[in-house]
C-alpha cells in the first residue's frame, strides 16, 4: 500500500474538478432560471431538498 501525500487531490485529480465545476455551474443555472420565471410571474416558492436534488441530477444528465 503506498499513501499519497496530504492536499494531492487537486494535482492527480484535475479531471475531477472540471467535472465538479460544470455540474455546480448547471445547478446554478436551473436556481436562476427558476428564481427569474418566478420573479416575473410575481410567485413566491419556497425550494427544499428534494428540488434541489432533482436539479443536480438533471445538472449530472446534462454532462457531455
């Protein structure tokens, strides 16, 4: 068994955070998208954890 050194995560794994960064970019998008539709049609929702969790799945469906 070899152990890595401590904080080596974003050096070996870069491909993991351009993955990380693209599903949080598409998980704001759907918030925003759904706060301004709301705003313009003068709703007031409130969102929980379920919502949010269908956003980042379907921000993870969207992955190339």
């Amino acid at each position: 068994m070899k152990y890595f050194p401590p904080n080596c995560t974003a050096i070996l794994q870069p491909f993991g955070q351009g993955i990380i960064t693209a599903v949080k970019s598409r998980y704001r998008a759907f918030l925003l998208r759904t706060i301004l539709c709301d705003l313009k049609k003068n709703i007031q929702n409130r969102f929980n954890v379920k919502v949010a969790m269908e956003w980042i799945c379907g921000a993870w469906d969207d992955i190339n």
